[in-house]
C-alpha cells in the first residue's frame, strides 16, 4: 500500500489529500501540521479579528470527523529533515516518518526585517490562529496600532483593524500601497482612500526602531516618532523551506518543480506557497502566493503522486483585496510590457478604475478598482491568451465591454451563425 | 440523471425574463442587477445571450474558498455558496475564470447559480426555449445534428 506523506495542513495540504483520496480509495495518507488547531485558512484570519466569524470559522473543513471518514491521518509535527534515501521525514522530537510518495506544502513564514526591537513584546506577525489571538487582546477600541507594511497581506488585515476601532498608523517602504499588486494610479487611489477613512498612511518610508518601553515607541525614516500599544510586523512572507537546507532538493526562492509539481527528487512533490513551480507560459519557475494557484497545484501533484499524468499550464498572478471597502483586483502582467499597448480608464471621485494592458490582439494583465461584475474573465482572457481580433479596439475604446469581449472572443457567442461557424470550439 | 442549464442563444430575445426571475427566487425582488445569469446584447450583431455558471467538474471556485463556503449539492450537482460560511473574501470570484461568481455588496458575500436546488427559475420563465434544464448527456444532441448533417452532406473525395 502506497503511502502519502504530506507536510503541511494548509489549503495546498488538503486539497492534495482529497485528491489523493479521491483517486486512490486504498492509499493511506498522513498530513503533518505543526500547529494545534485542525487545518485552518490563514485567509479567514482578517475575518476573525473583525469579528465576522468565530476561530471555527477559519477550519478548512467544518465537519468534525471530516478527516477521519476520508481516511486521512492528521497528526501534529515539525518536519527537520529529508532523508531521500530512506525515504523518511525527520520531525522534531526525532521520530522518523516514511513515505514512498512525499508532498512538500509548508507554506511561507512571514520574514523579520533587521530592525532593533523588532523581538520587544507588543510587536506581532499576523499569520497564524495564535498571533490573531494576541492580535485581538491588544488591538482593542482606541489603542494606538502601528502596521509594518502596506502590501497584500496588511492592506487585508487593515479592514479587521479599523473595524475594531484601533487608531491605525500604517508604514509602507514602497512609493504606493501594495506596490507588487497595484499599479501607480491604482495604489494612489487605495492610499487616498485609507486617508479619507481616517488611517494615518505613510509611503516611500521605514520603521527604523522599535524601542521596547510602554507604550512601544517607534522611529520612521522621515524623523517620526510613533507611539503604539501594538506594532504589526507584515511585511512580507517567504517560503517555509529552511529545514530543505543541505537536502539534495533543490531550491530557488521555494522548492523548484517541473509542471508536473515533482521536484528534482522522484517521487518528491511540492505545491502551495512553498513551491517555485514551473510556469509553461513564460518558461521561468514562480512562486505564487495565492488560494487559487495552491489548490491547483496541489490537486495536479496529488494527481502525479497517484500515477495519473496532469501537469500545471501556468502559473498566473492573481489578487484581489478588500481594503476598508475598496475592492481592488489584479490578473498576470499588470505592469505591461515594451512594445505593447495600455488603456487606462479612471474615476477617482466614484473609486472605479481599470487598466488593461495589451501584447498584440492579447490581454496579457489587468488592475481594477471598485470593478466587481464578472471580474473573473479577466482570468479567462489572460489565462486563455484568447485572441481579442476586433474586439481589442473596442477594449481601447471602452474598457467596460470586458464581460462582452471575453464572451465575443473567448466563447465567439456573439458571432455563431450556427453549428459549423468556424469560430466555434 | 444529471441534468444541466442548457443554453440557445439563437433562441434568446433579450427578454430578460430569466434575469427577473433569478433575482425574484433568490431575493423576492424584480431587480436583474441582482440576477446570477446575465444576458449580454450583442449591437452589432443582434445576438443575445444569456449567461450563468456552467457548474464546472473541479470547481476553481470551489477549490478557491479557504473557508468550505462553497459545497456540490449532491441532488443537482450545482456548486452552492453557503451565505452563511462564506467570509467575504472575494477569492472565488477571480478564480473563477468564467466571471460567473460575483461579489454582492449588500451581503457582503458571493453569489452564483445554484440552480435552484433543481428548479431552475430562469428556465420556467424562458419564453422561448433558450434556457432549458436537461439530462447532460443530451446537450450536445442538436450541435451533433448540425455537424452530422454537415459533414454527411458534402461530397465524398474520389
């Protein structure tokens, strides 16, 4: 009997195991998580700082015995080491796991910048169910909240924050809030926006040090002293694949793997945020932090691990967010590239905004703001690197007509004459 | 038997009686700015055509949501968002590469077609036959026909 070793229980972790399970009925499979709770969603946190939902509300699966009617063994552990010649995880403790097939889904860390006083109490990451938990003691009405870093991930907690009635002071080193997202116009309309909602925003500068009195008291690199009952550290993630150092698995940023999810270990597998997996369309190996791309890759090495043959077709950037009621998205290459062609449609006064960039007769990335109606063809048009033909003018023209161009050009429905037209596929 | 929302865009007027009827079962008001299908105009050729959830096998939607707010309904197949588990995060709707989940500002969550634990609306008040609710294994038939007649009809190569 096959036996499935996973390292994770997050989101990439289980939907693996699903699959696993789904098409091997006789397999075992163990997950191995190295926090208490059951497998929770990282991405419900924000939610239960604000209140919405309970610590439940973030399990990945709600019935209690989910695990157990699939068969899958979930048990708590620290992975320290590989050996890939025996085939055994080493964890914490010194017990020693085999496996014959081994799934690496441990997700990223947040990273600690090299500031003095970064390790004072008072100062916190955001990521786990026990950081939230600390989170919510010290982010009560009226406290002093200091944030480290404006990009996804703390423009995403700011709402829980707010929303909890701290006095939110939020300090970004780069030009724009969540500048690896949004472009200029966009991240000036989101910095506009916290503004006007009362969040002290400061951009292009830094958390020089934290000095660990109360209340903490923090120095900026434009001469500012902040006062804080809390300092948010979220300033970014990496992948958790420290205990890989010295293994024969080779690593880039995460574990590098061909589009099949295997690494260069056979037999070997990684998928979620802690995978650099190979991207088809531009030929480069990407680490993709995001819900979507984590499942997918885990599902197509869950596939591989099984026998079956299934490999990723890409691996697009895609976010969306949802800062103080400001819903803003983007798809692919947001950022453009030489040569090509760029529409940019703006209402700053309705908070609406589209940017659509264009490589020939195809749409090769896209930000939005306040545009929700059908914003997934912007997937479909980007990740189907359909053919825009007339309708990229009428983009040019009128950026809007996205949900009628991806249905003119991606499905040809507005053009069939019948069966045998030869738009259709 | 599995049946599907089968769509005809030939057959489509623009009525938008789908579009008034979606948005009545789902929240009692006549309101096709509320309506999980949507029928586009297409000007320049006359054509319209309705458009919903094709309730996709590996659902991206589903597999997107970190909080399991989006189940199978195991009568109809559909792929059903639970409002009441569902936080908000909006994942599902960019996952979706269709466009076919959609951010409700009013509820503060996601919507898309369930279709209706088995009763489509849209389809009952579709006057005219382009939205039908059919065993799926029959939804290819007229397109076969059309292609069988083509191909059967053109002269044999010598």
């Amino acid at each position: 009997m096959t036996h499935h070793v996973i390292l994770g229980a997050g989101p990439a972790g289980v939907i693996a195991a699903e699959t696993i399970r789904k098409h091997a009925p006789q397999d075992a499979i163990t997950i191995v998580g190295d926090e208490p709770e059951p497998p929770y969603s990282r991405m419900a946190i924000p939610y239960l700082l604000a209140g919405n939902i309970a610590e439940a509300g973030t399990h990945l699966r709600h019935a209690p015995d989910h695990f157990e009617r699939q068969r899958i063994t979930v048990r708590r552990g620290r992975a320290v080491s590989i050996d890939t010649v025996e085939r055994e995880v080493a964890l914490e403790g010194g017990e020693r796991l085999g496996f014959d097939r081994l799934l690496i889904a441990t997700g990223s860390r947040p990273v600690k910048p090299p500031v003095p006083g970064i390790d004072s109490p008072g100062v916190h990451t955001c990521w786990t169910l026990d950081d939230a938990r600390h989170i919510m003691q010290l982010a009560t009405k009226g406290a002093r909240v200091l944030q480290m870093g404006a990009g996804f991930i703390g423009c995403i907690i700011m709402e829980a924050l707010a929303t909890r009635g701290v006095k939110l002071t939020v300090v970004e080193m780069g030009d724009r809030m969540v500048p690896r997202m949004m472009g200029p116009t966009a991240g000036g309309m989101i910095k506009a926006w916290c503004e006007s909602k009362g969040i002290t925003v400061r951009t292009g500068a830094r958390v020089e040090a934290i000095e660990a009195e109360a209340p903490l008291s923090a120095r900026l690199s434009t001469g500012e002293r902040v006062a804080a009952d809390l300092v948010i550290n979220a300033t970014g993630v990496k992948p958790a694949i420290g205990f890989l150092e010295g293994s024969v698995i080779a690593l880039g940023v995460g574990v590098l793997t061909d589009a099949r999810m295997q690494t260069n270990v056979p037999g070997i597998y990684a998928a979620g945020d802690c995978a650099e997996a190979f991207d088809a369309l531009t030929g480069k190996t990407v680490v993709s932090a995001i819900q979507p791309n984590a499942a997918e890759q885990a599902r197509i090495a869950a596939l591989n691990m099984v026998g079956q043959c299934a490999s990723l077709r890409q691996v697009t950037q895609i976010n969306v967010l949802d800062t103080l009621g400001m819903i803003s998205t983007s798809f692919g290459n947001w950022q453009g590239v030489t040569g090509g062609e760029h529409v940019e449609l703006t209402d700053e006064t309705l908070g609406r905004h589209l940017s659509l960039q264009f490589k020939d007769d195809v749409l090769i990335g896209a930000n939005s703001v306040g545009w929700t109606d059908q914003v997934g063809v912007l997937r479909g048009l980007v990740e189907g690197r359909v053919h825009l033909g007339p309708w990229k003018d009428e983009l040019l023209r009128d950026p809007t007509l996205l949900s009628k161009a991806y249905l003119g050009a991606a499905q040809a429905q507005g053009q069939w004459v019948s069966a045998a037209d030869a738009r259709r596929r | 038997m599995q049946k599907v929302l089968h769509i005809d865009a030939g057959k489509c007027t623009g009525c938008l009686q789908c579009e008034m009827a979606c948005s009545y079962e789902n929240y009692q008001v006549f309101a096709p700015s509320k309506s999980r299908i949507k029928v586009f105009d297409f000007h320049a050729t006359g054509k319209k055509v309705p458009y919903t959830c094709t309730q996709c096998d590996e659902a991206w939607c589903l597999h997107a949501c970190p909080v399991e707010a989006i189940t199978v309904d195991k009568a109809t197949g559909a792929k059903v968002v639970s409002e009441a588990t569902c936080v908000g995060c909006k994942v599902c709707t960019i996952a979706c590469p269709f466009g076919t989940v959609n951010y409700v500002q009013e509820t503060g969550k996601v919507q898309k077609c369930d279709l209706c634990g088995g009763e489509p609306a849209c389809t009952e008040a579709c006057p005219t036959g382009a939205i039908t609710y059919i065993d799926a294994n029959w939804t290819g038939l007229g397109r076969m026909a059309e292609w069988a007649n083509k191909l059967g009809n053109q002269p044999v190569a010598n």
